[in-house]
C-alpha cells in the first residue's frame, strides 16, 4: 500500500487578500475586512494588521483600538466566493481528493499520484503557482503523511509557505509548539494539561497514559497521545462542505420591526437558495438561528416534505420557525442565520409525476435570476420587498 500523501492548502489571508488584489494601493497597509462598529467583528485581517494584535472574530471595538489607523473594508461575499469557485477547479484538476474545509481552505489526498512526500511538494509547488498565476493570491500548503500533521504544517511558515512534515521531523518541530496546537484541546482542556505540569506538545508526547486520564478523561487522553505522535487515520473525504449551508448577519442595531425581520429572514434564505443552486444540490433540512441583544441565542429546524432549492420554500420554513418556535419576550434581534443541511444532488431526486405548478414558475423565476447575477455578478437583480430607501442592512 502506497505511502499516504495528505496536502492542507491555505490561503493567505483571503479576503483582505482579495481586497488588496483589487486594490493595489492598499498593498503593505493594515487592511480589515468587517463593521468597525459597536456591534462588529473582525472577519479577516491583512498581516500588517495581525501585527498589532488583530485577529478574526474579534470585536471591532477591539480591533479599532489596537490598530486606530487601519482601512476597514465592508464584506464582499459574493466576490469571495467567485474566487473560491475558480480556485477549487484548480484543486480538482490537481489531485484526485479533495476535502474543502472552508471557503479558503481545503484538504488533498494525492496518495498514488504522488509516491512520496517530495512528489506531494512538488504538487503543492505547481498549486500555489497556478492559483498565482491565475488569481494573483498566495497559499501556504502543508504536506505530510496525515491531515493534522497536513494542517499544523500549512501554518508554520504563513504567507507563501510550503512546509514538508515527515514523521521524523516530529520531535524537532512539532514537539516544541504549545499544547494548544493540538486539535481539540481546548481552553478548558488545555488549562488542565498546564495544571498538570504539561505545556507542549513534547510534554504530551512523553507523558503516561495514566497521568493524561487523571487530567483529561481516557477518550481525551487517548486523542492527545495519538496527536502528539503524529498519528492521525482520518480520511480526506470528497465535498466534506456540502453537508450544511448558512447564512448569517449581525446588526448594528437590534432588529425589532417585524417587516425588518422579516425582509432580513428573506435575505437569508434567497442567499442559501442561490448557494444551493450553484453547487447543484436541494436540501431536506431547514435551520433557522436567532440571537437577541443579550445573547439568547434560539436554533430551531424543521425538516421539509420535499428537498429544495428554492428561497420560497426555505424562507417559509424559516417563517414557521420563527413566529411559532422562538419568543423573544421584547427582545430585539441581534444575529439572523438561515442553513440548510441533509443536502443531495438535485440529479438524485427523482422528478414529480404531478409538479407543483408554484414551484414550477419559482424554478423558471430563480434560474432567470441566476443567468442575470452570473452575467452581471450578484447585485444586478433583487426582489421588491428587499429594496429600502438608503443603505440596506439586509442586503
């Protein structure tokens, strides 16, 4: 059996990074891509940004006051992720697994295509070149002989890196790093690692068996161990995204106008529709996310008669949910999501002999709305009930 070649591509800073390939002024500035106001985060940063100590996910608040001079950048999804579509062609075009993770990173199995891990670099090499090329963006990759060491590689040496990680280099490279480089340790688990005398991965490595379970748990423990040696058997599986789909916003004020809410839950869904019908896929279940202004979070889910891909039949779910399974008690709203999961194929679905003749002019309406946004991109055309005088928080 051939030796497994597992590659975790990664690129660099993506959105700012797109940003600045827009605009080539912006090059070798602190650049942040979010709101900057009270109720922002940060979504993604530039380097010369993460130099002050901003990072993504943080509040904006935050971030202002650590890097007072930075450029924000609203963002642009629909650009993004344009890109991302381009970008995984590549992927497919250079190795036979490939594992998207998120819309800027993804795993690769180039196991028999690749006899080794020097032929895994030299894949990796031709990648970050043709996504160069192509996109005038860099990826960090990591090549190794499973996915968490794939992973933990790609981040070693970010921007532009290429990093190799064979087993035998573990105890030089991997050993030395924090324990909380470890995937699923976290805080919780890692401050009673550090409680227990243990602060790197090597610390974990040499442990006993026994002193890790009188920290963690047996099943913690065992999990930690097997990281700390590089061992790792998951596979790199195919569309590992397509599982789930969402959309979420947060708003600057709380919503409280029930058309407000409304119009936002429309938005949502119009979102996971078109995401749907662009990756080819209808979806069985509708989940529905809402947080009020004091972080009461509510998620419910109805699983629909007849998977979709439709906005109509998913936003009147979500309505459902909404005004029968959510009090907000004179709450406003802070957060709205809309997903989708239990996703198929539409070419799996089997055709109605008796076609829903509303959903059969909401097919015809959605396909003419698609044909319009990839010809003229994603804000040539929107429903009537989602225009509003001045800017548009739903939008």
């Amino acid at each position: 059996m051939p030796p497994r070649v597992v590659l975790h591509l990664d690129m660099d800073a993506f959105y700012a990074s797109v940003e600045v390939r827009e605009d080539p002024a912006l090059a070798g500035r602190p650049v942040i891509v979010g709101h900057p106001g009270k109720r922002g985060v940060v979504t993604t940063c530039s380097y010369e940004a993460r130099t002050f100590g901003v990072r993504s996910a943080m509040p904006s608040v935050v971030a202002v006051r650590l890097c007072p001079d930075a450029i924000w950048l609203p963002v642009r999804m629909g650009l993004y992720v344009e890109i991302s579509r381009r970008i995984r062609r590549i992927l497919d075009e250079e190795a036979p697994v490939v594992e998207p993770l998120s819309i800027d990173e993804a795993f690769l199995d180039v196991t028999g295509w690749a006899h080794d891990l020097a032929e895994g670099a030299a894949i990796a090499r031709r990648l970050k070149e043709r996504i160069r090329a192509a996109e005038r963006l860099t990826a960090s990759v990591g090549v190794a002989p499973n996915k968490f060491l794939a992973k933990l590689a790609s981040d070693l040496e970010k921007p532009d890196g290429l990093v190799v990680l064979p087993k035998e280099e573990i105890p030089t490279r991997l050993w030395p790093l924090p324990l909380e480089r470890l995937w699923g340790v976290g805080p919780k688990g890692a401050a009673r690692l550090r409680k227990g005398g243990l602060a790197t991965i090597g610390d974990i490595a040499r442990a006993s068996p026994i002193a890790l379970a009188m920290l963690v748990g047996e099943s913690l423990a065992r999990h930690v161990a097997a990281l700390a040696r590089g061992d790792d058997d998951r596979v790199v599986e195919r569309d590992r995204e397509s599982r789930s789909i969402s959309e979420e916003r947060t708003y600057t004020e709380d919503l409280r106008d029930p058309r407000e809410i409304d119009r936002a839950l429309l938005a949502r869904a119009q979102g996971v529709a078109r995401a749907l019908r662009r990756e080819g896929l209808v979806a069985r279940t509708v989940h529905l996310k809402v947080r009020t202004g004091d972080f009461t979070t509510f998620t419910r889910a109805h699983t629909l008669r007849e998977p979709t891909d439709l906005a109509e039949a998913i936003v009147t779910a979500v309505r459902d949910l909404y005004a029968q399974r959510v009090d907000l008690g004179g709450r406003g709203v802070r957060l709205l999501g809309v997903g989708v999961s239990g996703l198929v194929s539409r070419g799996e679905i089997r055709a109605s002999l008796f076609p829903d003749a509303a959903a059969t002019r909401s097919r015809k309406l959605a396909a003419a709305e698609d044909a319009v946004r990839e010809r003229l991109g994603e804000d040539a055309v929107t429903r009537a009930t989602l225009v509003k005088k001045g800017s548009d928080p739903f939008s």
